[in-house]
C-alpha cells in the first residue's frame, strides 16, 4: 500500500471515531489455528495443458498454491492472479488453470483449438471454463461469439458452461479481500468464529468493521475470525469495496458466494 494509502486510511479512520492502538506489544502475539498446516511434501507440478512463457513484455506471470489440490498454479496476467484468488474463496471445489483445450469448428468451416484460462467445479457439480479478459477485449464481440460458439459445440465434454472474467469481476479490491479470507482460512480458530458469530447474531442496521474489535487486548484473533466469516456470507461491505476498519459493513444471514 502506497504512503498516501495509509494517510487517507487514517484519516478516515480518525473521521469516523475509530482510532487505532500502533503501541509495539510486550509480547509477541501468535495465530492460533485449529487445524495446524504441515508441508510434508512440495506442492505438486501444474496440471495445465499449456504453460505460460517465463516472461512476457506485455503480461505479468505469476504461481501460486492451489490449496484444493497443493499444486503450483500458472498465471499468464495480473487480471488471472486476481481472479484466481477470488474463484478460490467461492463455492469451487476444483480449479485447474490454463485447461482445457478444446477444439471447435469456426465460421469458416476450420477447425481450431482453444484453451480456457480457468477450469472450475462447484460444490454441486457443475463444471465451467472460463475466459479471462479485460472489457475491452469483449467489447468488440468477437470473444462472446467465439465463447458461444464453443458452447453450441459442446465444450469437448469438458464442461457444462462457458464463462468470462473481466476486470469488474476481478478487481483489485475483490483480490484484496479475497487473500485477507485465503489467509483467514489459514489461520482459523473455531472458538473465536463462534464467538464472532454470536457477537454478528446482535448486530442490528450497519456497524463499522472497526468496532467489531474495540475493547479487545487482542484484536488479531477477533479480526481474523471475522474475514472467516466474510468468506462465509456472515458479514459484507455495504458498499462493494475494499474492507478497512472504516468500512461499513452490514451482517446477512450465510449464502455461498456463487463463481460465474
């Protein structure tokens, strides 16, 4: 975050009545998962049926951990690692990047392949690929009719829909929300989401994110339980944005968070 960032955040903080504790503690305050992570083994190799060049001057690369199947995973732009990131906090219980390639018959009568950026399967079984792109490369139509003619052909047997990602999906506040929930999934504690939980259960009308942590000695337990719960549907921003303490969020009863 640039220096300009955090001076705007605190200033609306201080606005807002929420004025937060930069004391160094005496003692050093650990996580406390539940479940402990071990890293027996390296995570295995990607399973993508193409793999991205190391550089690109136009695009950024990027791997990550898959942590439905602790594979690498290749990303061939900055808009992929945002929406990777997204996808993996949704009701997605499979993902494979860069997979598959199908192949397809263009209005030309020539056959041509194609490979999807992403490869998902949800928790109720439905399998989609899907294409991520900037707007502006959908505003010319050519990639919808590319998309739907696909479909119409029937995806290979891959899949059971087609899909697209752009930057309105994958946003740079949407990213950031979603590696604080990766990161909260990580580290969570049972105890202290039930607790959030039951403090969520007497909220009433719309309440700061930051004053769901007053009167804490630790905030970063309370604070980690609670982006457990975004991930959950407990708890959103009012407006769609990137959470801080003075944001306002409001508490909704638990949904999945539906992928394209």
């Amino acid at each position: 975050m640039r220096p300009e960032h955090h001076i705007k955040q605190h200033i609306l903080e201080k606005r807002v009545g929420i004025v937060p504790n930069h004391k160094i503690p005496e003692v050093v305050t650990y996580l406390r998962p539940t479940k402990t992570e071990t890293f027996d083994t390296m995570p295995g190799p990607s399973s993508a049926s193409r793999i991205p060049s190391d550089k690109s001057p136009f695009n950024t690369r990027a791997t990550a951990v898959n942590p439905l199947n602790d594979t690498i995973i290749l990303m061939e732009s900055a808009l992929e690692l945002k929406a990777g990131r997204i996808l993996k906090t949704m009701d997605v219980v499979e993902l494979r990047e860069q997979w598959p390639k199908v192949t397809y018959v263009d209005f030309d009568g020539v056959t041509r392949a194609h490979t999807f950026d992403f490869w998902i399967r949800k928790r109720c079984g439905k399998r989609v690929v899907i294409a991520v792109k900037p707007f502006e490369k959908l505003a010319s139509k050519l990639l919808i009719d590319l998309l739907i003619l696909i479909k119409d052909q029937g995806i290979g047997g891959f899949a059971d829909d087609v899909s697209f990602i752009t930057e309105y999906f994958a946003s740079e506040y949407a990213a950031a929300n979603a590696e604080e929930i990766l990161f909260a999934r990580r580290a969570r504690n049972d105890a202290d989401v039930e607790e959030a939980k039951q403090l969520l259960m007497d909220v009433r009308g719309h309440i700061r994110f930051g004053e769901l942590l007053k009167g804490l000695e630790v905030q970063a337990y309370r604070r980690t339980a609670l982006w457990v719960l975004i991930g959950e549907g407990w708890l959103r921003p009012v407006i769609p944005s990137r959470i801080e303490d003075h944001t306002l969020m409001e508490v909704r009863l638990p949904v999945e968070r539906h992928a394209p």
